[in-house]
C-alpha cells in the first residue's frame, strides 16, 4: 500500500482564492491528529474557477476538491482520509467517477502544461521524475550535433508563442549560423498582454522546463549565456526561477560542460523588467537588459545577427521554451501529430472574463473557438450571451460571435483581423460594450507606447480622444472614418510591433460591430448599457415597495421617497454608480 | 540611509550600465521610492549624469519617485479585470481614501497604483494590498476590505 498523499495548488491564482490557509489548516490538523499522509506543494492546476483545489491521491485513486476554504478541510480530512469516503459533491475531478466539470479537461492536450499543477515546481527531483532533463540527456548520450537538434525543432513545427508565430527552428537556424564568440539565449517573460497568464502559470508551475529547453537552446545556437527577463509584477515566478537555478546550479546543470558535453558551458541569469509593455518587443527588450530606456530600433539588422551587446541572440518566449524538451524527447513526429497542416501541435490559453469555467486550457491547434468556450469553459456565466472574444490583447481584435466556428491556427485567426498573440482569451457577453473595450486598449496603448514614432505617440492619443468622446456620447460623424484612417497611418509608419498592431482592437470592432459604434454616436446609446453617461437608472413604480435600501445606498442622496412610498430618482444629481440596482431586491430598479 | 544605498551599490562591483535597473529596484525595495539623492548616489558610482538615470527611471512605470503609504494598493486593470467591473473598484477606491491613483493619502494609511495586469485573470477583479491578493472583489466588498486596513492602525 502507497502512503497517501495530499497536494494543495499554491500558484498565485490559488494563494489569491486563499490555498495558503487551506494548506496551513492541512498541516495543522494532520500534526494534531498525527495523520497519516504526505502533503505536498504544486502550482497552478488550470482550474481557476474552482480555487482553492486540493487533490488526495490513495490506493483506490486520484480526487480533486474544488472550492477548498478553509472551513472544508476539517470535513474532507474526516471523511476521506480518517473514514475513507470520498466527498463527491465537492470532488471536480476524478478518476473514480465522472464529475460535472470534466468537460473542462477532455479535449485538452498537455505538452507545455505536462507538469503544472502535477509536481512540486521548487523540487528538481519531481521534474527529473517527470523525464526532466532528459531531453537535454539524449543529445549527450546519442552525441547528437547542433544541426540535428535545429532540425528536430524545424521537423516540428513549432512557430513561436509569444504572438508572432515565426518558425522557432529558423530563428534557431539564423543565430546558429551567425558565427561570433559570444552569443546570448533570452527568454521573454514579460508577459505583459493584460488579460494573459500562460507565462505566469508555466513560471509557477514548471520552471526547471524553461531552463532545460533554454540549455538546449544554447547548445543548438552556440551560446554560454542566458538570460530571463521577467515581470517584476510577478515575483512568485521570480522567486521559483531563483530556486531552480540555484538547484540546477549545485546538480551542476548549469556551467561548465554540463551533462558531459564537452565544452559546453551554459548559464543564466534573471533579469527583471521595470513594468513596460514595449519590452515584450525583443529589440527594446535587450536594450532594457542593457540599462538603457526600453525603446525598440529597426530591424534589420535581427538579434540573431546583432542582439545584445551587439552579439547573435536568439528570443524565445516562455511556453516556445517549454515545449522544446518534449519535442527533442518525444520526437517531432509525435508533436507534429497535434494540429494543422500550418501550425502544429498545441497552445495554451487563459480563458477568461465572462466565461463560466475560467482557467488555464492547452488545446491543440486547430480546435474551434466554440468548442473551447461551449466545451472546455461551460459557456457563459449567467446564462447570458455570448457576444465576442478577444484573442490578442492590445495587439489584437475581436472575434464576433457568428465567426466562433473559426479554428484556433495562426492563419485563420488572422485572417479575422485579430491575432493568436500569446494566448489572452477574453470572452464577452452582451452586456460588455465592444466601444468601450476599444478605448480600453487604446487607453492602455496609448499610455504604453514608448514615443519613439510619432504617428504611433501621438495618433494613438488622438484616437483615445475620439473613443472617449464616443462613450461620452459626444461622438460626431465622420469619427469612425478617422478613426480608420488613423489606424492606417498608425500601422504603415510606426517601427515596431506595438504601434504596427495597436489599432487592432479599433480596427476589428469596427469591422465587427459597426452598428454599435453608430448607435453611440447618432442616438446617443450605449446598446450593452454599458457607457455611464449614455444610461439612466429609474424606479419601475409597479416593484417599488418603498422599502428605503436604494435611498440609503445611494452615495450622492439622488434618491429621494418616503417609507412605503413611491422613491424616485433625479437625473441630474445620479452619478450612476449602480448601487440602487445591486441593493434593490425587489427588482424595481430599471436601465435603460 | 546614505550608508544603506553604499551597501546596495556594493552588490554591484562591476558597476557597469547593465546593473542601473537592478540596482534602482533594490533601492526602490529598500525605501518604497527613489530620492533625487539615492539617484544622484547612484550616479556617481556608475559615473552617469543624474539626468540619464532619470531618463531611465521615468520610462518604466514600476519606478516612484515619493514615499508610499503604510499600506499600498494596486489595483489591476487587466482586460478580465475591466470586462468584470475593476473600473467600478478603482473609482470607489478613489473615493473611499480620498486619492487619485499615483498619490498617497493625506493620513498616510494609503496609496494607491493601477497596475497593467496582476496575471490571476481567473479571480477577476483582482486587487493588492501589501502584496496580499484579494479576489472577486466588488465596490461593495472593497469597503470592508480597506476598513479592516485602516483599523489595524
């Protein structure tokens, strides 16, 4: 009989929901009843929405509890362990049993995610058990050279995740046959889309994977030095990239001819970012790298000819990283196998927003953008409807609704007017106003471009002008034409990615919901109720019982009625903060 | 404080240009901002003028340049955040200590910064007090959640 075990999901997502006191009230009872099991540590499971999750893995088989707070743990730790009988209204996976989210995991595919949420990410053991460092083991043991490990990653497929989707093997190929002494790996992790925590979660969850692929990676290009640059806004990933590479470091997987490659010395360091979105671009990420203001140049010439400290770099983002040591472990063949005839095997997505079943997702390529919502994520909270999904973040667009049969592959989301980008999946429903959602990422661009090119500092200010206006219901005619135009300029004359995509959300709302946009500017009407001075709040004499809650709510006394009375609201003096429509249980309260 | 930034300096022995954005984070770590004298410390032991490790300092918005508040609130205005009411969070936040974001409360007790995106998309609308998460939070809950900061004075 195996002994018992108990793991408790500690990425940041859990610590949030609260899984740092769920695991302390497990060690607390397991000491003072002197119980028998072993309590364990991991990261990110994916399951957001069902946070804090706790899985019990026994003799009989594997349990994942959902929604463990601390005021449950006493009851499972009762029931399962002292008397052996699993809680099955609380289990969310099993498998014992089917469970009512188990939707969530058919369908899904774990390259990148293979170790998240199953191991103990600040333990190099528990990797190692998982084929950890064996990839990078096989090229020393078959003596593979540089070349057959490039053209491994090539035979795969793999196009790069950070968003720009370019073959991972050919950027590999270019640094490799750019001969210098020194060359340089860096791994972007400045996962800035907001909306997005692919990155975080791998980070988290899986950081000795990013270290092994970034070691091979070196080996492949011919580059001692590595560096990762990560959001500071992340210190947890930090902190558990310190770890591994501290433990990498002591087995001696990192230094000097490592893994008995002779002369291969392989190091890395961490850099953190200072909060700038433009530093996910690579060239004003090196120059953050090198202490200088994070601004991007031209290219030519790439970072795989001239990168940092003007040596040959090559730039992968986090999940690229990740799933190189499966690949050269696994084999192309079995990658490939996963996804379209253009891009190949898997993507990780964080589905959010107003998305039932929230959480990290790896799908492989390919999948509809339906199947993903309606499937794996149960569909839209509160029985509303679906509307559009946001796939990109700033740099992207929205997806409307009658186009959700489109396969999730590099082309096809393109071909919409968005972007894969890095794997944000903001779903929206009908009460989300796509105007508003424009001039949120306008308002986020605009705030984010580094100046350097004029169409992109200026424009993007004149355009969050102009959306602002239009929530406002100050809009004019003729504002949707220049707002397009704008747009053109901004992408045909700004250097770098940022400014070449920032029009993106504008551009494809327009496209998509162009009826919205003139409802806001020619009858002053927000048709999601969305855009505060285009709505009003008025009591429905019929419901209202004068019962005073919306009176005294009201932080600016716009409600005026005595008890048992008909209350009334005054126009002018409402803010619309909404507060009378949360408070007012009788549903007297209407928006229109 | 000066002999505390010579011994963040002293981390630091190469004292090449790589190192000024580490070395301002442990400086900002170690004070909650960056004075003009801890700047112009540096500058000297990196023998750059002042007014470029300005350049430098003001173009990443993770620098402050004026003291924090005893507790400090970051309010994450991610995109699941915004489509799940953050703007709703920040403004009654704003009202409840009596500051715009990038500013400190008159008492002290507070301040108060938007962040681009915490990255617990799943727990939107998420904020940071302290570093400490809370999640799913309405502008009703955020309430009681600042006055149980404010009574621990």
């Amino acid at each position: 009989m195996s002994k018992t075990t108990i793991i408790v999901g500690l990425g940041s997502c859990g610590l949030a929901a609260g899984a740092g006191k769920t695991y302390n009230e497990i060690e607390r009872i397991k000491n003072t009843d002197k119980l028998d099991f072993e309590l364990k540590k991991t990261s990110c499971i994916g399951m957001c929405f069902r946070e804090p999750l706790v899985e019990i893995i026994d003799d009989s088989g594997t349990y994942l509890y959902g929604n463990v707070d601390v005021t449950k743990v006493d009851e499972i730790l009762e029931k399962h362990i002292k008397n052996f009988s699993p809680i099955q209204e609380y289990i969310v996976k099993s498998d014992k049993f089917d469970s009512p989210d188990k939707d969530f995991f058919e369908g899904q595919v774990e390259i990148a995610l293979r170790n998240c949420g199953h191991i103990d990410p600040e333990s190099i053991e528990e990797y190692e058990s998982k084929n950890g460092y064996a990839a990078i083991r096989k090229i020393a043991n078959e003596k593979l050279k540089p070349e057959d490990v490039i053209q491994k990653v090539l035979d795969s497929g793999l196009r790069g995740r950070g968003g720009g989707g370019f073959a991972t093997g050919m950027k590999w190929k270019f640094a490799y046959n750019n001969k210098a002494p020194q060359k340089y790996v860096i791994c972007n992790a400045d996962e800035g889309d907001p909306g997005a925590f692919m990155d975080r979660s791998l980070l988290e969850g899986d950081p000795h994977s990013i270290l092994e692929g970034m070691i091979i990676c070196g080996y492949s290009i011919g580059a001692s030095e590595g560096y990762i640059y990560c959001r500071a806004e992340y210190p947890l990933a930090i902190k558990r990239l310190n770890i591994a590479i501290d433990k990498a470091r002591e087995k001696g997987y990192l230094g000097k001819n490592i893994f008995g490659i002779e002369n291969f010395n392989f190091d890395l360091k961490i850099k953190e970012g200072a909060g700038a979105f433009v530093c996910g671009e690579e060239t004003a990420l090196i120059a953050s790298i090198e202490g200088e203001r994070g601004m991007p140049r031209r290219r030519p010439p790439f970072p795989a000819e001239s990168g940092l400290w003007k040596s040959p770099t090559n730039i992968n983002n986090v999940e690229t990283f990740a799933n190189i040591p499966w690949i050269v472990f696994n084999g192309p063949e079995k990658y490939n196998q996963y996804g379209t005839e253009k891009s190949k095997g898997t993507k990780v997505f964080a589905l959010t927003g107003k998305i039932k079943h929230g959480g990290l997702v790896e799908v492989p390529m390919g999948i509809t953008i339906k199947e993903i919502i309606y499937k794996l994520g149960g569909g839209i909270q509160g029985g509303k409807k679906f509307k559009a999904v946001q796939l990109g973040g700033p740099s992207g667009g929205c997806i409307p609704e009658y186009l959700s049969h489109t396969p999730i592959d590099y082309d096809s989301v393109n071909a919409t007017g968005a972007i894969m980008g890095s794997g944000g999946m903001v779903v929206m429903d009908e009460t989300t106003c796509v105007v508003d959602i424009a001039r949120f990422f306008l308002d986020f661009t605009q705030k984010e471009s580094c100046g350097k090119c004029t169409f992109c500092r200026i424009g993007t200010k004149r355009m969050l002008e102009i959306l602002t206006r239009i929530t406002k219901g100050e809009g004019k005619d003729g504002d949707i034409e220049t707002l397009e135009e704008l747009s053109h300029s901004i992408k045909d004359s700004s250097l770098c990615g940022l400014g070449q995509t920032a029009p993106n959300p504008v551009l494809t709302t327009i496209k998509y919901f162009k009826d919205e946009y003139e409802a806001h500017i020619r009858d002053k009407k927000c048709p999601a109720l969305k855009c505060k001075e285009l709505i009003t709040y008025d009591v429905i004499p019929e419901n209202c019982t004068g019962c005073t809650v919306c009176a005294k709510g009201c932080p600016v006394n716009a409600i005026s009625g005595e008890r048992k009375q008909l209350h009334v609201i005054d126009h002018e003096i409402c803010t619309r903060c909404g507060v009378c429509f949360t408070k007012c249980k009788f549903n007297a309260i209407k928006l229109s | 404080m000066e002999t505390n930034i010579k011994s963040i300096l002293n981390n630091y022995p190469e004292g090449s240009a790589d190192s000024l954005i580490p070395m301002l984070q442990d400086i900002q770590e170690h004070d909650g901002f960056l004075s003009k004298e801890a700047v112009i410390e540096v500058g000297k032991y990196l023998k750059m003028p002042a007014s470029k490790i300005f350049g430098v300092a003001t173009f990443y918005n993770q620098f402050r340049f004026t003291p924090l508040g005893k507790n400090h609130i970051q309010v994450c205005r991610g995109t699941a955040c915004h489509v799940l009411g953050s703007a709703t969070v920040l403004e009654e936040i704003e009202k409840n200590i009596g500051v715009k974001s990038g500013q400190t409360s008159r008492d002290g007790i507070f301040s108060l910064e938007v962040v681009a995106c915490i990255g617990a998309c799943g727990l939107a609308p998420v904020i940071a007090i302290n570093g400490n998460f809370h999640a799913k939070v309405t502008g009703e809950s955020i309430k009681e959640i600042l006055e149980n900061y404010r009574n621990q004075e």
